[in-house]
C-alpha cells in the first residue's frame, strides 16, 4: 500500500455517480476511529446495501505506529458528496463529489480564472447547469467558503441570478476563491455538483511623477506602485536593460504595504547617481493574469524619464554673476581713467580767460603814457 505520509487523507476526491469510492485515513494507534460526513457520525443501515458504507483497518509492517482506515463505496450516489473526517478533533478534512447527470460548468476567461482590470465596471461569473434532467435544483455562490449574498450599497451592488453574479464597481476587495455549487432541488442539501473559479487582479502599475531630476553622486530612488492578486512580481529596466533582481549598483526591494495587502511597492535604488544614468525607467509587473493568459500575455508597465544634475550646477550661475560683475568693474575703471587722463591734457593746453586778457591791458597803460 502506497501512503504519501505527510497528508491524512488519501483517496478519490471526484467519482462519478455508480462508481465505487475509497476513503483512507491515517490515524496513529492511540487514535481510535470515527468516522463523520458533514461532522455528522456515520452509522450504516444495511451493511447489504452497495450503496452504503463499508469500514475496514489496516496496519502497514513498513510503517509503524499507524493505522489506516479505510472507508469504502462500492456504488457512489450523489448523497456520498461532502467532507470525510475519520477522528473529531483533526483539522484537515477529505472532499469527496459525486458527479451525477447533473453537472455545473463555469465560464472563464481563460481555465480556472477571471480576471479583474482596473477600469472595470462589473465583474460576471457565471455557472451553467448542463446534462440536467430535471429544473428541479438549486444554485449556491461561496467566496473563500462562506456563502455569498446579494448586496445593493451605494457605491457597490452584488446581484445573484441562480448561476450568475454580478459585481458592480467591483475593486481589489472582489478577488478571491469562488464557488458555485448545484444542489438537489428537493431540499437543497443534496450536493450533486460544483466548480470553481479564481478571480485574479492584473497588475496595474503607477510611477508619480513621471520625470524626475536627481543630483550627480546622490542617491537615485525610484517608486513604484503596484495593484494586484495574487502579489504581482516586479520587473525593472533602464532603456534596454532588465534587472530581475538587485546587482552591484542596482538595489530593487519589493513589499507589501501595512495599510493595503493589495499594494505593493517597489524601489529602484542606485547609491551614487552618475551622468550615463540618464534616461527612461520602466517597471512592469506580472502575476498569473499575464503568465497563464494565453492571449494577452504584455506585462503592463510604468515608466519615467530621469535627469541627472551636475553636482556644481548650482555654482555655475554665481560664478558667472562673479565674472559678469568683475568684466563690468573693469571696463568702468578703464572708461574712467581714460576719461580723467583726457581732461587733464585738456586744462593744460587751454587758458583761462584772465590769462587771455592781461596782456591787452597791459598795452592800453603804455598808450596812456605816451
């Protein structure tokens, strides 16, 4: 007997309706055995009957201080869909369905997932009963095992039509693990179906601004915003480099925020900016909406332009302010200078007016003498 030791249970977990079905628990020697479906304590009727359950013990020489115990179906009915446990107090559990004519189906975007965008305005998942004999049954919505129900808030409405549920406004709280299960319409506790679907964000990405300066030999920091589930891996690149993770001059570190398990940020770090560090960052992002997605697989992206700033811009100008004012210094006392030294040379060649008169008064006192 073949036993993967590190789970409890083992077993078929689908079978279809008339198909025999076997339980195997492992339980250590102290444990005694109790089997229960639904937490309710299994008790057979008629040990004749194929479709009622058969018990059975066992004990491996090749493993000791065990013992397996074996519940066994040898005609499956819809009634055997639920969960097995073979002791009260274990935790984990043993799902078992039983698919009958009447099966569920749901619709993805692509296998297993929907996928929810940013810009959406609603959110549909929908199941589909096919192969049904009878309209006689009932639809049932969880999210992360509790049921789901109809809302109409103000900024935000559920609407549930039987296999459809609408979300309007939907936002990062919608993703998640759903199911949608068909039960017998009689009393609507007999499962006879389900499916499931994941509903997953794709990433969306948010670099403010959008072009950034940052000074020669500095720190160079960039941020980034991350949006998505499940928590989208972070990619960078600087023009036609990519860096997956941190490297000599480049340190990238990622994590979730305290406030909001949906944002994650991202840093680009470099110690000591440089010249050539100039030019276009981008960060992407992907999760499952990217890589599984057959058809749209363009991780999204933001990006932004950075400058760098030579360290001794800031003193250029004053610099400049100091040449300006010295050139202008010296060219006012060149002018000035050449100024005073021209009217010097001009007041020694000219004479004044007393000088110009004396010898004429001069020659009129001799005429009066004559």
């Amino acid at each position: 007997m073949f036993f993967d030791l590190g789970k409890i249970y083992d077993g078929n977990s689908t079978v279809k309706e008339g198909d025999p079905f076997l339980i195997i628990c492992r339980l250590s020697l102290s444990e005694a055995v109790e089997w229960q479906k639904d937490s309710v304590p299994i008790v057979n009727e008629n040990k004749l009957d194929p479709h009622d359950y058969l018990f059975e013990e066992k004990e491996d020489p090749e493993i000791k201080n065990f013992v397996f115990a074996h519940l066994r179906v040898k005609s499956a009915r819809p009634l055997h869909s639920g969960t097995y446990r073979c002791h009260s107090s274990h935790t984990e559990s043993h799902q078992l369905i039983v698919e009958s004519d009447n099966t569920i189906e749901a619709t993805y975007d692509f296998p297993k997932y929907k996928v929810l965008k940013a810009k959406d305005l609603r959110l549909v998942l929908e199941c589909n009963v096919t192969e049904s004999s009878s309209s006689n049954h009932v639809i049932k919505w969880t999210k992360e095992g509790v049921e789901l129900k109809p809302t109409s808030e103000e900024f935000k409405q559920i609407e549930i039509e039987g296999g459809k549920v609408t979300f309007k406004r939907p936002n990062w709280d919608d993703v998640g693990h759903y199911t949608c299960s068909l039960y017998n319409g009689s009393n609507g506790s007999q499962l006879l179906h389900k499916a499931e679907i994941e509903v997953i964000a794709k990433p969306y990405l948010k670099i403010h601004p959008n072009e950034l300066t940052f000074v020669e030999g500095e720190e160079l920091k960039i941020e980034c915003i991350v949006f998505g589930r499940p928590t989208p891996h972070v990619i960078w690149r600087f023009e036609n480099e990519t860096y997956n993770d941190s490297t000599d001059r480049v340190k990238i570190t990622s994590a979730v925020t305290k406030e909001d398990s949906n944002i994650l940020k991202s840093y680009f770090i470099l110690d000591r900016a440089q010249m050539s560090d100039r030019g276009s960052y981008s960060c992407l992002a992907q999760n499952a909406a990217v890589t599984d997605n057959p058809v749209d697989r363009e991780m999204p992206k933001a990006t932004c332009y950075v400058r760098i700033k030579d360290k001794y811009a800031a003193l250029w100008p004053f610099l400049g302010i100091c040449v300006e004012v010295v050139v202008l210094c010296t060219i006012i006392f060149i002018y000035e200078k050449k100024r005073n030294k021209a009217e010097l040379e001009e007041s020694d060649t000219d004479q004044s007016p007393e000088q110009k008169n004396t010898p004429d008064h001069g020659k009129e006192s001799v005429r009066q003498r004559k």
